[in-house]
C-alpha cells in the first residue's frame, strides 16, 4: 500500500506526506475533497458491511439488522467529487471483486476500475504495479512512468 500511495501522490505531484482520501472518509474530509479536487484511491473495497456480510457462507442469514456500523460506501461514493481509481484482485477471498465493480459503477465523474488477475486482498500493488501505473496515466492524462 505504501508504494502505490507514494506512486499515486507523485503522478499527482502532491506532497509525498499526504495521504490520498478514501471512501470511509469524514464529513470534513469529503468537504476539503471537494474543494481541492484531489484524487481517491480505493483497494480491495466494498459497497457495505451488509452486502459484504451476504458474500460469506452464512451470508443468507438475516443479520443485516444487526449490523450497526454499515459503512455504505455506495451511498458516499456519487459525491466525492475527486477522480476515483478503484483496484481489486481477481483471487480476492475476502471482499468479492464484485462489490468493488459496484462501487465503482455507483460512482460519477472520472474514474478508473482495475482487475489485478492472481491479485488477492493484500497483494493487488506488488502483482499488478503496471497496472496502476497505467490507470493512474489513464486517469489523470499523464504519460505512463515504466
């Protein structure tokens, strides 16, 4: 994680202390978000608890109720106002790639998905680095750095 932030900070030629914004962000930070147009860097992500919850092998039960953190995303991700890059691997058994594609469609304005094949949750930079790069480019009209 730390090197694709670092990569993501310098193809925007941010300073290498910030960190780039996440979806779980706070109301103040979606604010600045807005106002300064930075960028949002999502790996591995999901569109709730509850949708997450129903991927598991008991997800069929009915404890959506239950649940009192729900961290919907989905709801947040329409107004982040900051180009989205979403990054998620193909082997992922943790979070369904599935919920990171729906994320992404919720999202509006400039955005990326990446489907890191043989990338699992913790390891999408190291297997697919070309891959971000290339998006990252893509992204933002900047030439690929190899």
């Amino acid at each position: 994680m730390a090197t694709n932030a670092l990569i993501w900070r310098l193809a925007l030629n941010l300073p290498t202390h910030e960190r780039p914004a996440r979806v779980g962000m706070s109301e103040k930070t979606l604010r600045n978000l807005k106002q300064t147009g930075r960028c949002t860097l999502e790996e591995g992500t999901f569109t709730s608890i509850p949708d997450v919850v129903s991927t598991f092998k008991w997800g069929w039960l009915p404890v959506s109720p239950l649940i009192t953190q729900r961290f919907e995303a989905v709801k947040r991700v329409p107004n982040i106002g900051s180009p989205l890059l979403v990054v998620h691997g193909s082997q992922d058994r943790l979070i369904s790639p599935e919920l990171g594609r729906r994320l992404f469609d919720a999202a509006t304005g400039r955005k990326a998905f990446v489907l890191v094949e043989g990338g699992s949750h913790h390891n999408t930079n190291s297997v697919g680095q070309a891959q971000y790069r290339e998006a990252i480019a893509g992204l933002f009209g900047l030439p690929v750095v190899r």
